[in-house]
C-alpha cells in the first residue's frame, strides 16, 4: 500500500496521518469444506445378528440432503420426501446405496485478526490487536441419525461442530 514509513501518500501528508494509517497487520484463515462421507444403513439385519447392511433407496442422489429447521424446531438433514425413499433390502442382499454413499453437512468458517503497531518513540511502540473467531457466526452441524428404520432417521439432534462468535481486544506496550 502507499503508505507507511519511508512512504508518501497524498503529496506529503506528514507523519500523523503515517500514524493513523500505517502500521497494519491484517490475517485470517476461511474453511470451507464438503460434509464428510455417510453411509445410510437400514437397520435391518440381513446376512446375521451382527451384520447390518446399507440401506436401499429409490430415486436417490448422493448429494440429496440440507440442513433445515422443522416446524417444531428439531434440525433435520433428509426431509420427508428423502426419508420415505429408504427402505431395508431383502433378506440376504445388500442396500443400493453402498458404503460412504451420501455426505454430510458441510463446513464454513471465518477467523481473523487485525494489529495496529503505533510508534511511540524511537524506543517504544504501542500493539493495539483484534482476534475474531468465526467472524460470520455460521453453525456447522454434525452428521445426522443415519439409520433408516430408526424413528429419528435423518434428525441431526443437538450437534453443533462450529463454535460461536467471539472477539478478543488487547494492547501491548514494547519497550
């Protein structure tokens, strides 16, 4: 930028506009991810009394399913429509839709710090600074109930990943 020490900017402005607008540190970091892999299992035991197989779904799409509020207030990822389109394969046969088949929430944060450096004297200067944490106070959400048969299938319940927005201030003085 045009400004700073050693610098003019607007014909010689002097050294107290220097102050105001130089000295500026800015940094930040932003995660944007896809969701992480799901696998929708039945619920149903085909094979034995251990195994449990993945779940069948008709006119399915591997990138079916968004984050929403219900009337009631719960978070769901698949609504109705997707929910009614699972049912549990027959005995002795595995689902369609296969391991890792869907994907889950995705993920978005901003985090960021500003630092104001002011020179004092030749021997001091003041560090004025401004943390922030997920600047956009967006919720990541975890994985929902991935079993088919379940009452709850496809309810995120309570999981947040993401934290809330928070601002940290300080100063310091170099000597």
């Amino acid at each position: 930028l045009p400004f700073g020490k050693g610098k003019r900017w607007g014909g010689g402005a002097g050294p107290m506009l220097e102050r105001l607008v130089g000295g500026w540190q800015v940094a930040g970091i932003m995660r944007v991810s896809s969701g992480r892999p799901m696998t929708v299992f039945s619920g149903a035991y085909t094979f034995s009394s251990v195994v449990n197989s993945t779940a069948n779904c008709s006119g399915c799409s591997r990138d079916m399913g968004v984050v929403y509020d219900d009337p009631t207030g719960f978070k769901w990822y698949f609504n109705e429509q997707e929910r009614a389109r699972f049912s549990a394969p027959a005995a002795g046969e595995l689902g369609n839709t296969g391991r890792n088949y869907f994907r889950g929430p995705g993920w978005f944060n901003i985090d960021a710090s500003f630092l104001k450096r002011v020179r004092l004297t030749e021997r001091m200067n003041l560090e004025l600074r401004g943390d922030f944490t997920n600047v956009t106070n967006t919720a990541s959400f975890g994985a929902p109930t991935l079993t088919a048969n379940s009452t709850t299938f496809g309810r995120i319940r309570t999981t947040v990943l993401s934290f809330s927005r928070k601002a940290q201030l300080g100063a310091k003085l170099n000597f």
